[in-house]
C-alpha cells in the first residue's frame, strides 16, 4: 500500500478547511489559532472524515492539531503519521 504524498494530505486539508472557514489563497501559512476552539473542533472530525473516505487515519487531538502552529505543520504532521486503515 502506498502512502498519502504531501500533496494528497495538503488537499485533504484544504478541503476539510474549507468547511468550516472561508481562508482564500494558499492555505500553508493560515494559522490554527484563527480558528475558534470550536471550529478546530469540527476540523479534525472533517480531517478524520476525509482520510478515513481514503482508508486512512490520524492520532489527532485538539492539543496536537494546536501544536501544529499553522497549516504547513498539519500537513507535515499528518504527511509523517498516516496510518492505513486496512
């Protein structure tokens, strides 16, 4: 089995993001912390939604996805700990 590429999880997050806020532009330097608490919330569900309708998974808190800082370190973090779910 072949893993997500950094392009791959990158339009996962685009896509999930677009769900629940309006960014524009590229998404890599948007900042976690402009999301409210609740938004970052419905994030990760949409984040483990979208992986999950391509066979994958992420171990993904609300402490971690803050630790990500911004956009790129998600999509770094996610591109490094993807599992499959087969």
């Amino acid at each position: 089995m072949s893993w997500l590429t950094r392009d791959q999880v990158k339009t996962v997050i685009v896509e999930a993001l677009r769900e629940v806020a309006d960014t524009g532009g590229d998404i890599e330097g948007y900042e976690i912390a402009e999301l409210t608490d609740r938004h970052q919330v419905v994030f990760m569900e949409k984040i483990a939604e979208k992986l999950g309708g391509r066979s994958f998974r992420v171990t993904m808190t609300l402490a971690r996805l803050q630790g990500c800082s911004t956009m790129t370190g998600l999509i770094d973090y996610i591109e490094e700990n993807q599992e499959s779910k087969a």
